[in-house]
C-alpha cells in the first residue's frame, strides 16, 4: 500500500476555482458527498410511474476494434474445473455448469470515470515545481502506481471503488439536446446550454446527476457494432469544455455527477496539441481535478429522453454504482432511471 501523505503535506495551495479540502482533507469522492440521505428521499419523490429504463449500452459497443485501439471489448473465456472447461460442463448424472471471466477495458463502453482518471501538473506548494497531481491533491507515483514487474496498475486513493461505495443514487436530471439542437454534431457553450434549460424548464438543483442526450449513442446502436469514425465525428452535441462562463455554471450549479450518450462530455481534437496555457480536455480539468465531478461516458439515453418528452419530465431517480473494483481508473456501469 502506498505510503500515507496528509492533506497538509500534499498541498499549502490548491488549484483556482477549486473545491479542494471542502470536504475534508482526506476527501476522496468529491460532489458525491452532496448526495445525502434527505436527497436520495427527495429523488425517491421523483417516482410516479414505477417504470424503469437501463441506461446501458450492450457492453460490447461500441465495437470496430483493431489491434491499435486503445480500449477493448469485452471477450469471454470460460473457467476450467478440474482440468475441464466450464462451458456446459456435466456436473452430476442430471446437471450442466456454464462458469466464464471476462478481460476488456474498464472504460470501453457505459462507463464512469474515477477521479484518479484525470489529473495535472500543478505547483501545489507554491514553489515553482509542478507536481503531477489528482483531486485533493493525491499524487501520481505515490497515490497511483503504475505497473511494475510484480503487479498492474492501482489507485491507493481515488479509485472508482470510492464512488461505487457511497451508493451513487440520487436525482438525475436530463437535458434534451436532440430536441433542442438536432442530432449533427454542434458545440455548446454556457448561452446554448442555457438556452435548453430554459425553454425545457429543467430545474437543476445541487446534488442532482445532469445527463445531456445528444443523439450519439443513437448512432452507435444503428451502426450495431461496426462505428464508422467520419459520421460518428459529425454526429451528436458536445460541450465547450473551454467556455469559463461554462465552467463557472458547472461548479456553482452543485451538480454531483455530469453524464452524456457521447465519448467524453466534452468536444476534443487528439491531432491539436495545446499550448502551456490551454488544456486538452478541460472539462475533465474541471470536473475531475478540480472539483471532484464524476463524469459519465456513452450512456444509452435515448428511451429514458423519449418518455420524459411524452410527459414534460425532466428529474427522476438515478441509481448508477460503478463496480466495487478497488484501484481502477474507471469502470463500466448498469445505471438504471426509475421514474
């Protein structure tokens, strides 16, 4: 286990516009802690049908993998017993046994972020030395491993199974983009967003989980595991990760965890480098460094956003716990809506 460093000595200064230490020091799960008792009863309100809708794609999209691609499918093998393998295995005169594994990626398909995903340099001390660093200040190299001849990678603070332990259930609140902006690919930024929130009449309040449709997931399902690269480019909203005025809304708004149906929340270009000033993603900046914003990725929205629609809904309640996987970066999820 890696060597435990108090709040005091990672950090004398924390990051602008950050909430770390707002929740303690040793603080691992960040907006999450607004998810209290009193707001699970007050999403639990939020159910007046009864009905449920998964909020998962099928775990093996969105598929088109090569030998180059960073994230894998899942692929199944069976487990042996006995020297035989567990794939309609006789156990007895009258009983068979299917046992299987299975090795992917944790962030293939449906899947949430740990806030050890995303971290930067930055001078925690003011001493003119960047220091590699994560939420609260948790350090690279000490806080998070990497591999070594002995073992994989681990997260000793701030892996997903952080979150998986408080619950993850709560409001979820959804944004139409789809109605609000079609389906091609457009870049929000804080007036657009706003635009939706106010001719839908979404109310989002702290601690709520802000899922954003924009019809990408939809396309991956079409494409039925066979993506096309130059259309899925065109296709879906994605927000303006760059836009302050959209960050600023994003930490007063008190949102717990941030959600959508395409690959990352925010638009990003992997050809364009940016320079010292600039980040590459930084709406994960944003969210999971500085202020412990969990973000979920290629969630399946679709149905959910359809029956809300019918009914002039927007909140209901979320319940999305990643798997309790100690010391990974992230982790498929099953979220479910009941509404």
């Amino acid at each position: 286990m890696s060597e435990h460093v108090s709040a005091q000595a990672r950090w004398t200064r924390r990051p602008e516009g950050s909430n770390w230490g707002d929740f303690g020091p040793e603080d691992q799960v960040g907006r999450m802690n607004l998810i209290t008792a009193e707001k699970r009863l007050e999403a639990a309100r939020e159910i007046r049908d009864g009905r449920v809708f998964v909020l998962s794609l099928p775990l093996d999209f969105p598929g088109g993998d090569t030998e180059e691609s960073s994230r894998r499918a899942p692929r199944l093998h069976s487990n042996a017993f006995q020297g035989h393998s567990l794939c309609n295995l006789p156990m007895s005169a009258k009983e068979i046994c299917c046992d299987d594994r299975v090795l992917m990626s944790l962030q293939y398909s449906t899947q949430w972020d740990a806030l050890v995903h995303w971290g930067r340099r930055f001078d925690v001390d003011g001493s003119g030395n960047p220091q590699p660093v994560y939420y609260n200040g948790f350090r690279a190299g000490t806080d998070y491993k990497c591999c070594d001849e002995k073992s994989g990678p681990y997260a000793y603070r701030l892996g997903i199974e952080k979150m998986a332990e408080t619950g993850v259930q709560g409001r979820g609140v959804l944004i139409n983009l789809v109605k609000a902006f079609g389906t091609r690919r457009q870049v929000i930024d804080y007036d657009m967003l706003m635009h939706a929130i106010e001719v839908q009449r979404v109310e989002v309040r702290e601690a709520d989980m802000l899922l954003l449709y924009t019809g990408y997931g939809d396309a991956l399902i079409a494409m039925n595991r066979q993506p096309d690269t130059s259309i899925l480019a065109r296709t879906g909203a994605v927000l303006k990760g760059s836009d302050k005025r959209l960050q600023d809304w994003i930490e007063k708004s008190g949102i717990a965890a941030l959600i959508s149906d395409n690959e990352a929340v925010e638009g990003f270009d992997l050809s364009q480098q940016p320079d010292e000033t600039e980040f590459l993603f930084p709406l994960h900046d944003c969210c999971l460094f500085r202020l412990g914003i969990h973000l979920g990725e290629m969630w399946w929205l679709k149905d959910l956003a359809e029956y809300l629609d019918q009914g002039v809904r927007h909140a209901f309640m979320l319940t999305a716990p990643p798997l309790r996987l100690p010391g990974a970066a992230g982790s498929p999820a099953t979220p479910v809506a009941t509404v």
